[in-house]
C-alpha cells in the first residue's frame, strides 16, 4: 500500500511557512496535515487524505519553485504525521 505522505525537501528556511505549503499542494488533493520538521526547518511533511493525491503531488510538484527555491518532493517512509505533543 502506498503512503498518504509526502516529503518536501530544500525549502527557504527564512520563509518557511505551514500555510504556503498547504496553499501549494491542495492543489494535488486535499490536505489533511502540513508538519514543519522542527530540527531540519528545509523539509516538511504532508499528509493527503489518500495516497493516490500523495502521488500525484509527488509527480506533478517535485521540480517547482517555492519561495525562489526549487522543491523537491519524495515518498515518506510515515505513513502518517503525529500530531504535535504541546
């Protein structure tokens, strides 16, 4: 089975926003988490609702520019993002 996450690597760690990422990547499907990796502020992972969106946002946005650099997006070994523990 294929995982409804996605890794996005090589983003601007000045810009770096949760809501810039959903934004860019609704557009594949929608969108059930965006997490921000807090020790490696270049990547952020996001979960689709299914893996079939995963895929395609894989497919269609590895390669594009966001905030000026060139992103690239991989299949995540997760197959779902934890929720922050406050």
């Amino acid at each position: 089975a294929k995982s409804c996450v996605i890794l996005v690597n090589n983003l601007d760690t000045e810009k770096v926003s949760v809501q810039g990422i959903f934004n860019l990547f609704s557009t594949c499907g929608v969108i059930s988490r965006v997490k921000i990796l807090y020790n490696k502020r270049d990547s952020a992972m996001v979960m689709f609702d299914n893996p079939e969106h995963a895929e395609n946002a894989r497919l269609s946005l590895s390669g594009v520019p966001l905030w000026g650099n060139t992103v690239l997006v991989s299949n995540s070994k997760h197959r779902l993002i934890q929720a922050n523990r406050s």
